[in-house]
C-alpha cells in the first residue's frame, strides 16, 4: 500500500497565536542552555540558586537593620 505525500496546507501554515508568543521569545538563550550538558545545566542551576539565597539573605539582613 503506497503512502500519500500529500500534507494539507492548513498544517504548514504557522498558526497566527504561536507566531506572536514567538516574537518575544529569545530562542538563542534556549539552544545556548540546549548545548549544554545535563551537568553544565545543573551547576548553573546550582549556581542560581545560591545567588537567590545570597539576595534573600541580604535582603532580610537589611530588613533586621531597619527594624
């Protein structure tokens, strides 16, 4: 049995609504994190993490000071 190479049009055509979320999407900062190993991905969420809790530390250190 042969298979048809047909393909409706309708299913090429971009869909309007995903064509405008992608407009402000930077898909370059989503294939640089696609490069990366697992372990680079971990250690930069690692790394991320440990800054959030630098912040969050400072930031309740400076509410101690006001109080």
């Amino acid at each position: 049995m042969a298979t048809s190479a047909y393909v409706p049009l309708d299913v090429l055509s971009p869909d309007p609504v995903i064509a405008r979320y992608k407009e402000g999407i930077d898909r370059t900062l989503i294939r640089e994190n696609l490069r990366k190993t697992h372990e680079q991905r971990l250690l930069m969420l690692q790394q991320m993490q440990e800054f959030v809790a630098e912040v969050r530390a400072a930031g309740e250190a400076m509410r101690q000071k006001k109080a």
